[in-house]
C-alpha cells in the first residue's frame, strides 16, 4: 500500500475513460412521469408525441390579401368581384362566386374554388372590384395546404428529444397539453470541512470561503438538473455522516473536501457506514486525482444514489464535475450518449507538458476556424479558480513529459 492509504503502488489507478465507463455503469435513468409544458422545458421526451388532427386543419392563407380562382386570371382580365371578408378565425360561408376575389387575411381558411391568395400589395382597388396587378399567378401561391405540417396520427416530436422553446409549441399545437418525460435529477451538494466558512462571512485564521457549493449547484443546473446545497459538514464523524444520509435522497450526491488520505479525510469511511458501496477511489487524473465514487443501497423502486466526493480544491471538483458527473446527469435525465464529450482544438503556439498523469489545462478558443484554435491560460494550479473561471474549457494533455508544437490537435473538455 503506497504512503497515502491507497493501494496504486500495487493497483494502478484507473484512467479517466475507464472510471467513466464505471460511472457511466451504474447510472439508472430516472423513471418518466407526466409533465405540463410549462414545466418541460429541458426534459427529455419519452413518448412520441403524435397529431390529434391535420395541421393546418384546412387550406389556409399565408399572407393578407385576396383568395381566388388562378383561372379566372388566365384570360387577360385582371378584375375580380370583391366577395366576402374573411378575418382569421373566420369560416367561410359560401365558395366563390364567378370572377369574384374574396379578402382574406393571413391564416384564414380559403373558400371553396380559391386555388390563389395575391397579396395585398400587388392588387388595388376600383369601386366594387379589386385589380391585380401582380402580372404572374401560379395556383397554390400563397397558400398553406391542408396537412402540409403534419397529418393526424403523425409523430410530431419523436421521443429522445429534448424539450425546447419550439418544440414545446409544436407540442402545444396538435394537443399535447401534457407530456410523458424524464424527470430532472435531484441533486445535493454537501461541503465538508472546518476550514470552511460561507460566502457571507469572514474567514477567520486558516479559513477560506466555501466557494465549491455554490459552482457545483450551479453546474447542476446548468446541466439540466434541480440542485441544492446543504450547510457545511463539520470534521466530525457523527455530523458528517448525518449530513450525507440527507444527501441520500438525491438521485445524485455531491461531497466536497474529506476524500484524500490525511486523518481529518473522513468522507469515504463515513459513506461506506452508510451502505455506499466505493466503486472507485482516485484516477490518473490531474487536477482532481483523489475522487471518489459510489452507490447507494436502492431504496424502494428507486436505484440508488450516485456519490461523488470531489476533491476540495476547487479546479479539481470542477473537473471532477465536468468529466464524471455532467455525463452521469445526462444519462439519468434519459439522454443517449454523453453530450459532453471531449471536442478537439489546435494550439495556438508551442506548449510544454510536464506529469505522470494526464492533465486537464484551461486554455480560451478562438471559434473562426475548425478545429477552433486554443491558447492555454496563465493558471497557477488547481486552486487558482479565478484564471479556471476565464476558460472556454480544458485541453487535455495526456500523461508524460512533451513538447508540444503550434497547431498540433489536442483533445478539449468544453466547459458548458
């Protein structure tokens, strides 16, 4: 066993895509349940959501102006009898007369016999008739045939698809008014250590303020999830352990601090006592090395709880979160695949590697070109959150000492 506690002299530790594909493992998605759409946005569809009628559910017009017969205009008479006004939301009481125009507006249904619409603008009046000035008229000008968007029974928004603005309307316009969906994820932060204190307060000697609470939850939710933090878990057994046991809940724990090796590093034993089984614990992985997963005991129907301890330094959790836990809320909130995988940019100028592990380095891009070209941050290591929080994301180098050239592709993290 090395000095630390942890068996990698032995055992190497696992590489990042091998405890992701352990994370990735145990991730149940949650169970779909039905949703209004004013609170879907962002949800993962279930079912496929299908036409209750035509849409349109008639011919209807495209423009304001005058429905008539493109045969009455063949002959070189532009004239046309002005017939009724049909607003929208209006029915039409009759179809059209001989050589009549019925004025129409924009998404009223055409008159039996209408086959054109002319807009406004290319007609004019003479007493009782209209003129149209437009020289060339084509049937079906203007004018949204029946069922052209979709036919009853047709699948408007397949299922798998996220929830968006536009789909919510779609959805709200052939009757869908609810929604089998997949349910955000709950998630818990709990910061833990007694050299912590909240943003609101004074750190008094040796104290630094909890700043991992407040990034993490919003990380979250920035990642589709409903979260919360809990107040500050103290460096003592007892009061640890009652603070992760409501972390328990969630369908997804986050702890901060107390997962390394030193004897005030109590996270892992107090989650084991609470029946988390560790599924692994460190990855060759820099910053961010001592990260800790597991899962919870089911309870009742539901699987249980993803665990991470985070490291308490705070470009290690936030890597941490970015490559293990943003993947594991994709897939329970019912998305395939993992939407943040890694991307690639090109350096922007020569760049040394140095490490026995991979590293995960913030560098900004510059988009006006694929691959986007990065430049790697001035950044002091992985307490120095301020330079992090500048980044677009993470190049990722892999382990060993390298000379990197300009324009060499390197595997980037994006950081939303």
């Amino acid at each position: 066993m090395s000095p630390d506690g942890n068996r990698e002299g032995r055992i190497p530790l696992p590489s990042v895509d091998q405890a992701l594909a352990m994370v990735l493992g145990r991730v149940v998605a949650r169970s779909p349940r039905a949703h209004v759409l004013a609170d879907a946005l962002g949800l993962v569809l279930a079912r496929d959501a299908l036409a209750d009628l035509d849409m349109p559910p008639f011919d209807k017009a495209l423009v304001d102006g005058y429905a008539a017969r493109s045969s009455d205009l063949e002959a070189g008479d532009r004239r046309l009898v002005l017939g009724e006004l049909l607003p929208a939301g209006a029915t039409p009481s009759r179809g059209l007369g001989d050589r009549e125009a019925a004025v129409i507006m924009t998404g009223a249904p055409l008159p039996l016999g209408a086959d054109v619409v002319v807009m406004h603008e290319r007609t004019h009046r003479s007493g009782d008739f209209v003129v149209i000035d437009e020289p060339s008229i084509k049937p079906g000008q203007n004018i949204l045939r029946r069922g052209r968007e979709a036919r009853a029974g047709d699948v408007v928004v397949e299922r798998g698809r996220e929830l968006t603005p536009a789909r919510l309307g779609v959805l709200a316009s052939f009757g869908c008014p609810r929604v089998m969906a997949t349910p955000r994820p709950e998630v818990v932060v709990v910061p833990t250590g007694d050299e912590l204190v909240e943003p609101d307060s004074a750190p008094g000697p040796g104290q630094i303020r909890n700043s991992g609470s407040t990034m993490l939850t919003a990380l979250a939710v920035q990642a589709g999830a409903r979260a919360r933090a809990l107040e500050i878990a103290p460096d003592r057994p007892e009061a640890l352990r009652a603070a992760l046991e409501r972390g328990l809940d969630a369908d997804l724990l986050i702890v901060t601090g107390g997962v390394s090796a030193g004897q005030r590093d109590l996270v892992p034993a107090s989650l084991e006592a609470l029946g988390v089984e560790c599924v692994f614990h460190k990855v060759r992985i820099k910053p961010g090395k001592p990260i800790w997963f597991g899962v919870a005991r089911p309870r009742g129907d539901r699987p249980g709880t993803l665990v991470f301890g985070l490291p308490g330094n705070p470009v290690g959790s936030l890597v941490g979160f970015l490559v293990f836990a943003r993947p594991a809320l994709w897939l329970l909130a019912g998305r395939p695949g993992n939407a943040f995988a890694r991307s690639s940019a090109r350096l922007e100028g020569p760049f040394s590697h140095r490490g026995d592990r991979p590293t995960y380095f913030p560098a900004v891009l510059t988009t006006t070109s694929t691959p986007p070209v990065a430049r790697p941050l001035e950044w002091a290591g992985s307490a120095d959150l301020r330079r992090a929080a500048e980044a677009d994301g993470f190049l990722a180098f892999e382990a060993g000492d390298r000379d990197y050239a300009a324009g060499e592709i390197v595997p980037f993290l994006p950081m939303g």
